[in-house]
C-alpha cells in the first residue's frame, strides 16, 4: 500500500491571508525562529491537513550579523507536546539549535536527529524514522523537520500542487511521533514576544539609550544610533550588547548632494561586553595592547592566544592550566577586561556571537578555583556554564 493512499482522498483546505506578520509567529521559538534581529514573514497561508490539523505556511527570514535565512517554512499545530528537537535527510542542520545546550545527534544512513537530551532524540529517531525517509521519498528533496514545543515545523517545505501529499506526509509522521511522547513530561515555561532561542533570560529593545555610549568609551558620532540592544543581569554581571551605528564621513558630503542617507552610508561597531560587580587586573586575550606581555610556560597556548595584564601574577591564576586547556579546546573570541568591563572582540553585533561570549565568559569564570573566585569577589556561577 502506498504510504499516502488513504490521504489522497481528502487533500486539506487553505486560504491566504490577506495580511501577517511577525506578531502571528510569537508562539514560535525554536531555530529558524528565535535567530536575528530582522525577522519578517510574508505570504502567509493557513488551512488544515487531510487529517485535520490547522497548519501555516508562509516565507520567513532573518538578519542582521552573520547568519541569514530566507525560505518557505510550513508549521503544523501537534495535539502533544515535546522539548526541541530537530531531524533532516540532508547535509545542512539548522542554524542556531546549540544556543539551547550541548545538542547530541544520532545518525543511520541520511537521517540525523538532533536534541539536547539524548533519550528524547532516541525516542523521536525510532518513531520517524520511517516516515520521514518516505516523505523524503515523495518530496525528492532533503527533508529538514523539528518540533517546537506543541508545533511541527517543516523548512523548505513545497508549495502550491506539491503541498498536498506533503502535508498528507507530515499527518504519518505526527502519528508516529505521537506514539513516543514521554509520560510526565515537564517542559519549562512557555515564553512569548521577541525573544532568543537558549536565552528566556535576555531583554531586547529595538534603540537604545545613548548614554550606553558614554559607559563603554565611545565617541559621539554624525547621526549615531545604538540599535539592537540586548540586556540580561544575574548575580555579579549584567551582559549588554548593540549595534552602534553612525553616518559616515563620506555619506554626510554625499547626502548634501543627493539629500537622502541609504543603509550602506553607515558605519557601525559591534559592542558585546558584561559588566561585574568585581573589579579584575587589567586583562587582554588576543585583545587590545595593555600591561605587560604574559608567558605562562605553555608553547601551545602562547601560539594561539596573546595574553597581556596589568598584574602578571594574578594572570597565572586567572588562566590556570586547566582554564589554558579548555581555551585550547574551545578557541573563543577575544576579550579585554578593563575594571569591572569585560568586552568581548566580536567581528559583527549577532545574537549567536552573544550567546557564544556569555557562554565563554561562564565557562572561564567557572575554572578559577572557588577561593580565587572569593578572594576577588567573582560572581559565583557555574550553573551557568555551557561550554
């Protein structure tokens, strides 16, 4: 029997609608949701499987630093609900899925599933396996899937005549995803509005105020602008990074001239940094020229990174062997810690790269011995640590 003959017979309903936007789409969360700062959907399309479930199609994209997506995604409402996970055919995996952890993955021939928790991607891989590489089959595409909580959502997915069996093969695969749903699962709290995947902590804001200018030393420029702001404060730090945007020199001559300012008349510089209510020596790891040059006796390390401080001493337990082992490891970017600032040197302003620092920061906070940590009024935090 084929594997979508008894959905033929009734191929769904659809409509389009007039008019959607972002503000449709807050109840998604998960990757490619929940990524960038310019997030847009258009040509939104809604009706019903040939099972019945309500569904959404609609073209989505995000910008803004240095990932992008611009595609066709499908969202299915589910009658369960499951943690995040993701599961493709193909050779590419969605961006962004490890801001929520350590994802692990488990792979037969081309289907790959991907989770943070290791018994669900287990579960979830025995149940769709089948039906996935069916769907495959019928699509004659790679398949890219993944649950968002109490939704399925489908990347790439196709359109017009061919959504008909495709959606008829995406009822298979949430009937046999509905056979593995864990008994008492607890799921955390559900988040909403314009948030971050991994980060429910974070706080956004479009503009900022410029006095963020004046607290990270930099200098008021032609028709500056601190646009995506992102703030979160725990016990001892308080992350804060924007966009500081400003008219270039050029741009302001050009403007006289032509009367109007296009985007690419714009300079900016990416700001990533988290203020502690320690003050450090002042530090640079492949940072800016201050203090003195640091050899800790490891050629390894001194090859990948430059470290400087302004107290040499206190850099020897700062960056402990196992602190140079694990920079070693995990080659993060750079950092400079003037008092109680620690600024990151990130090449563009992008929710991942913040979510990356964070993460840096945690983990080397957390590989100070404790009574170092004590002794120098560090924030106590390896909970926090993710990498």
């Amino acid at each position: 029997m084929g594997f979508f003959t008894k959905r033929r017979e009734n191929k769904g309903s659809r409509a389009i609608e007039p008019a959607a936007g972002i503000n449709d789409l807050l109840d998604l969360q998960a990757p490619p949701f929940g990524i960038g700062f310019s997030r847009q959907a258009t040509d939104m399309v809604t009706g019903v499987t040939p099972a019945g479930r309500r569904y959404r199609g609609f073209r989505y994209s995000y910008s803004g630093g240095m990932s992008r997506f611009d595609g066709r995604v499908l969202v299915v409402d589910l009658p369960f609900e499951l943690p995040d996970v993701f599961w493709t055919t193909g050779s590419r995996t969605r961006v962004g899925m490890e801001a929520a952890g350590r994802v692990g993955c488990l792979q037969y021939q081309s289907l790959r599933v991907f989770s943070v928790d290791e018994r669900l991607a287990k579960q979830v891989f025995e149940a769709v396996a089948g039906p996935t590489m069916e769907l495959a089959h019928i699509s004659h595409d790679p398949i890219d899937l993944s649950v968002d909580r109490n939704h399925l959502i489908a990347v790439d997915a196709p359109i017009d005549d061919d959504v008909a069996p495709f959606l008829a093969g995406l009822d298979q695969v949430i009937d046999a995803l509905a056979a593995a749903v864990p008994r008492r699962l607890e799921l955390p709290p559900t988040v909403s509005g314009f948030g971050f995947y991994g980060h429910s902590d974070w706080t956004y804001a479009a503009e900022g105020d410029r006095s963020l200018l004046r607290d990270f030393g930099l200098p008021q420029r032609q028709q500056g602008r601190v646009e995506d702001v992102l703030q979160c404060a725990c016990d001892g730090v308080r992350l804060v990074a924007f966009r500081y945007s400003w008219l270039s020199d050029t741009a302001v001559k050009a403007q006289m001239s032509r009367g109007m300012v296009i985007d690419h008349d714009r300079e900016q510089q990416p700001v990533c940094a988290f203020v502690l209510d320690a003050k450090l020596p002042g530090i640079s790891l492949n940072g800016d020229q201050l203090g003195e040059q640091v050899n800790l006796g490891n050629p390894r390390f001194a090859e990948a990174f430059a470290l400087r401080s302004t107290e040499p001493q206190q850099a020897y337990q700062l960056f402990n062997e196992r602190v140079q082992e694990w920079l070693l490891a995990t080659r993060p970017y750079g950092w400079t810690v003037q008092g109680n600032i620690v600024r990151f040197h990130v090449p563009t302003h992008d929710a991942l790269l913040v979510g990356e620092c964070e993460a840096t920061l945690h983990g080397w906070l957390d590989r100070i011995p404790k009574e170092i940590r004590e002794f120098m009024g560090l924030p106590d935090m390896p909970s926090l640590a993710r990498s």
